[in-house]
C-alpha cells in the first residue's frame, strides 16, 4: 500500500491522495557499489527504534505495525540504499511560486502527476534540486513513513537538509519522523483507541473513504494483535541481503524460500556454515559487508553538478542530533554559503526532532563516514550480483509498456505460488470482517466473546503449520458465532480438532497421544488405567505389609475382604472392557464424565461385592457352600458378579431390603 503523504495539510491546502501505481514503478536498483549524494547508512528497523516510538506515542508495537503496513511501503530505501521518495511538482510548484512552471513543466506544475516511480523519482529530484534545492527536498516524501519535507521544521527537525540527512541514516530515525508527525498532528488518540476512521482521515485525508483506508487498518490490526511480529532480525537481514546484491524478496520478516536461498549463497561466499538462519556470526558478517559499500560522496564532483543552480541554501544553525549508536554522529545535509545549491557533506549536524529514541545496539555502519577506508573488515568483499532486481515489501515485479524502466510494480495481496508453506494467516475476508467490526462494537455474551477469541488466536498459529485448509475451516467457525444464533458448539469442537492436530504437528513426540483421543470409549479405558495406577500399589501394600492371615476388620478376616473387594473391582473392570462399544453411541458427552465412569465404575463393584458378602454372612442372602472347602470360591464367585453386573447388584439389594423389612415385621407381630 503507497503511502498518504502526497498533499499540503488541510490549513495550507487541500489533499490529494497518491496512486499507489505510480508510487510503485521504476523500482529498478541501481549497482550497490555506486555512490551518489543521497546514500547513506541505511540501517535497518530495530526493536528498540519501534519500543521507542512506541512508548512515546503511548501504543503497542503492534498498533505502529498496522500503521506502517498499510499507511507505508513497509520498507524505507531502495536497493542502493537511497531512501525512497516520491517527488511532487505541484508541491514544488507552490514552493516557488511557479517560477519554473514553464521551464520545467515535468517537476514544477500547478497539477499533481508526472511521476516516474521508484529509483526514476530521483531523477526528477535531481532536475527539480538544480532549479532550486531547498524547495526540491521540501517537494518530496522521505522514507518508511513516507513524511514530506516540508514538514521538516514542524517536526522539530533544524532544517529539511538535516531532516534529510536523518531519512539517510536508519530506518528508526524514519519511524521518528513518522511518530512525530502522528504526534504533531493530535493523531495518537485514535492510534491508542483504535479509531481507524478518524486516524485515516488525519493521515490520508478526507478522501480516505473511497479506498477504505480505515477498514484495511482494522483488519491489519485485528491480524497483527492475534500474531507474533514480524521479526526484526530476519527482516535486518533480508534488508542487508538487499543491499549487498542478493535477492531475498520481501523484506517482510518472515524466512520464505527466497530469503533462505540468498542467505545460504551470502554463507557460502563468506565460508560461513550453511546454517539458512540469521544467526549473529551472519547478521554481524552483513553488517561488516554493508559497512564496506560506499557512501554519499560529497566531494569536487558533487558540488561541480550544483553549479549551475541560481539559488543558494544557507547553512542552518547548529542544533544536537542524537543519534541511533552511542558516540555516534551523523553527518548533516549541508551547504557552503558560496555554492548555489545544497550538497549532502560530512560535516557534523547538531539539529535534533523532537523525538527521543533509545540508542539499539551499535552496528558498524551507526555513523556515517565519508571515507569507505573508516570501516574494515576481514571478511572478503561481496561482489554485486548483477542484473539484480529486488522486490520491496508486499510487491511484485511485472513488466512496462514504458521504455524508460525495465521492469514496474504492482501490488501484490497474495503468497507467491512458490512459497512451500503459508507465512501467517492472511487477512480476513472483508465481509467477515465487517460483520466481526460491527459485531465487536455490540455488547456480547461472555461465553462467546472467549470462544471467539480462542478462535482468531488459533487461526494465526494454525497458518504457518496446517495451511490454508485450517485457516479455511477456522473462518468457518467465526462465522458460525457471527450468527444471530451463535453455534457455539460447532465453533468449540471445530477449534479442538484443529488445536489438536496444530499440537500433533508442533509436538510429534510427545507422550501419550492416547490421552488427545476424542473417543468416548478410550476415554472410559484412560479413568479405568487412571483408577489401576492408583490403587494397584495400596493394594499391594494392604495385602503384603499391614496385615497377616490373623488380621482381622470388624471380627472379619482383613484378607477375606480384601479379596472379596477385588473381585468384585475385578467384575467391573470386565464388564467395561465389554461394554466398550456401548459407550461409542455417547459421543459428545463430557469427556470429564466419561474418565469418571472408567475411574468409578471398579469402585462400585468394590463396595457392591462387600455388601454382598456381609448379606450371605449374615444369612439375609441365603446362598450355602456345598462343602465347607468350597465357601470361598462361592463367596468371590458371587462377588464378581455383584461387581459386573449392575443389574444383578440392584435385584440383590432390592431383595434383601425386602428380607430385613419382613423379618422386621416378623419379629414386631405378637406372638
């Protein structure tokens, strides 16, 4: 998405949202060994550059990732390291008051246009800076946030050369200009409440509506606030990889194919081991490699280009610039009073933003240097690849019908065809993404809102893992509890198979896979193993340790009952084993009370073959051993099937209550 940037502020003028096309074409890079006045050190975005703008504008991260993925390129330089631009003449137009309307009709026009995209706009910069180049520099937009120069001021900055100078040095600085200008312009509220309207309309302006900025931030966010980040260290790398000549695609990062193929070449042409991860020896071999490119060269040359110019800049005043590194200075976009028009020079700039960063850890490349010869390394030199094209975030290469450029872009909203996984979830679809809008906005039953919510979590973590298919189905489950009748049974069983299987994937061998079953019956099995760990040891210490043939429990033998009691457990836990297939017609039910008839079920046969047993001692149930030597096998006999039979226990219990109630009655009628 290109960002907004384009027009005046509404108390200067009116707004005049950019094309994203033309924002986008001619995106060709130039070889990376070629220096030229606008490039610089050109670190990439760090952690502590995005939690310091974050907590001044009192945000989350994630808040100023939506920002920048849909208000901005989501990248801040071109191939060869030159911030990215884009160069308006009406801009430049009013600035001089169209002095050069007719001569240069193609950088000074009271009409908004003409634009030739990409690495192209500094061509027209270039033109535009020899007709006068305070005014030329104020006329374009500067790097990841994409602020216009002649905001440079406003924002606390001493100068637009100075301003410049900071888009040069890192991408941090670029988001300091962006948090600033969100600041400046009363912004952060509707960033810090989610007001993506009112936040479109003071970024984009009132023509936001028609391209529905205020939507496409709402579902970035929703997608950015249920996932992790992305990672500012693959994407360091992807960006250095860039630089260097090597085509890691998207600088998003995200570890695609593209990315692993050209770090592996970079290992391999450093002797590094072939490890496809940006591992500190790699990041810091990059950082090494990145700081031997040639910078702005500021020298007889560049100012011999500028003479020509017929208007001069003054030297601004002297102002302190903090800078990313400690100890580190940064050079300044400076002029000499007898040169007509500005060259970017290495004298120290001291003016600073408002904003106040924390310094992110020191990298070789933190200050600028006239002289490559300041930054040495060991390491052998990269050789530019040649006849490189690199893609800059979320767009694609397609060709031109123009012969001023090889190659134009396009935006491009889909994974590439040869990605071998899915990076992360993609968006929403948008009317599904209205419907949770609007549905989110009205009061919601707790339940539901949780279920909902477990839901959008598991569908960014599902992605990477289980594809499309999950995604896919997840969206279906959203759907079922945007209803007017939640189904919030479908949505919950749906996101249990598929937390299920993202576990299975993420954890191949963890143990028991047996305990995930959904099957009522293995849940049965799993109380019924649960019960058998539990009492198998007591039992053995019962039998083994605290008692003896003469122990006995209330004038009983201790053993007797023991044993009495594990038949009958022992008759339970059969008649389970054959009712097993029974339990399959439960499906649906708590998988809790299922455990529980697995865990209990031995248990009541337990107690059942006990009862049983002081019945036909006490005569109530009146059951005789043939032989004396045989009492002991009828007594385990019938207390096994008190214990498998649930019936059989019910039709004893029920009859010998009706013995005791009749010898009652015997014993209280007169004689």
């Amino acid at each position: 998405m290109a960002p907004r940037w384009a027009g005046e502020p509404a108390r200067e003028g009116g707004w005049l949202p950019r094309s994203a096309g033309a924002y986008a074409r001619g995106h060709t890079p130039a070889a990376r060994s070629a220096t030229n006045r606008f490039t610089g050190a050109a670190t990439p975005l760090t952690s502590q550059g995005i939690d310091a703008c974050a907590s001044r504008l009192s945000v989350h991260p994630a808040e100023l990732w939506t920002v920048l993925q849909v208000e901005t390129r989501g990248c801040g330089y071109f191939a060869d390291r030159r911030p990215i631009i884009l160069f308006e003449r009406h801009i430049f137009s009013r600035r001089t008051k169209g002095r050069f309307d007719a001569q240069a009709p193609d950088v000074s026009n009271p009409k908004a246009g003409g634009y030739a995209g990409g690495v192209a706009e500094y061509e027209r910069l270039e033109r535009a800076l020899a007709l006068d180049a305070s005014a030329a520099l104020m006329s374009a937009s500067w790097g990841l946030g994409q602020v216009m120069g002649f905001h440079a001021t406003d924002l606390g900055y001493g100068s637009v050369e100075q301003f410049v100078d900071r888009m040069m040095a890192s991408e941090d600085e670029q988001l300091g200009a962006l948090a600033a200008f969100i600041e400046k312009n009363g912004l952060g509220k509707a960033l810090q409440n989610h007001d993506w309207a009112t936040f479109a309309k003071g970024y984009n302006g009132p023509a936001y509506e028609k391209n529905q900025y205020d939507k496409k931030l709402a579902s970035a966010y929703l997608r950015l606030s249920t996932q992790a980040s992305p990672d500012v260290g693959v994407r360091e790398g992807q960006l250095r990889l860039m630089f260097l000549g090597f085509e890691p695609g998207t600088p998003d990062g995200a570890m695609g194919s593209h990315t692993k193929a050209a770090l592996k070449k970079f290992q391999a042409q450093q002797q590094l081991p072939i490890t496809a991860e940006f591992d500190a020896a790699t990041l810091d071999a990059l950082r090494k490699q990145q700081a031997l490119l040639p910078r702005s060269d500021t020298g007889t040359e560049a100012l011999a280009k500028q003479a020509s110019a017929p208007a001069a800049v003054s030297q601004p005043a002297p102002v302190p610039v903090p800078t990313v590194a400690p100890a580190t200075i940064a050079p300044a976009v400076a002029v000499s009073a007898p040169v007509p028009a500005p060259a970017l020079t290495s004298a120290p700039a001291e003016s600073a933003p408002a904003l106040a960063m924390s310094p992110p850890p020191p990298t070789p490349e933190s200050a600028l240097t006239v002289s490559p010869a300041t930054s040495t390394s060991a390491l052998p030199a990269v050789q530019p690849a040649r006849n490189t094209v690199v893609t800059a975030p979320a767009w694609t290469l397609a060709p031109r019908g123009s012969p001023g450029t090889a190659a134009t872009l396009e935006p491009l909203t889909v994974i590439p065809s040869d990605a071998p996984e899915m990076r992360e979830a993609p968006a929403l679809a948008e009317p599904l993404a209205t419907q949770l809008r609007q549905r989110l906005s009205q009061p919601m039953e707790p339940d539901l809102q949780a279920e909902l919510s477990r839901v959008l979590v598991l569908r960014g973590k599902a992605a990477p893992e289980l594809g499309a298919p999950a995604v896919e189905t997840l969206d279906l489950c959203i759907t079922a509890l945007l209803g007017d009748k939640p189904n919030l049974s479908f949505a919950r069983s749906t996101r249990l198979r598929i937390a299920s299987a993202l576990a299975d994937r993420l954890y191949p061998l963890r143990p028991l896979p047996i305990l995930r079953s959904s099957s009522p019956s293995m849940q049965v099995v799993l109380g019924l193993g649960l019960l058998l760990l539990c009492s198998h040891g007591l039992a053995t210490l019962v039998h083994q340790l605290l008692t003896t043939e003469a122990t006995t429990f209330l004038g009983v033998p201790a053993r007797t009952l023991l044993l009495v009691g594990l038949c009958g457990a022992v008759g339970g836990v059969v008649s389970i084993l054959m009712r097993l297939g029974d339990f399959e017609k439960m499906r649906g039910a708590s998988r809790v009370s299922m455990l529980m008839q697995g865990f209990f079920k031995p248990l009541v046969g337990m107690y059942c073959a006990i009862f049983g047993f002081a019945l036909m001692k006490s005569g109530v149930l009146p059951l005789q051993p043939a032989t004396p030597e045989s009492a002991l096998y009828l007594n385990m006999s019938v207390c096994f099937l008190l214990g498998f039979s649930e019936r059989l226990a019910q039709d004893l219990f029920i009859r010998a209550g009706e013995g005791l109630v009749t010898l009652g009655a015997n014993r209280s009628s007169p004689s």
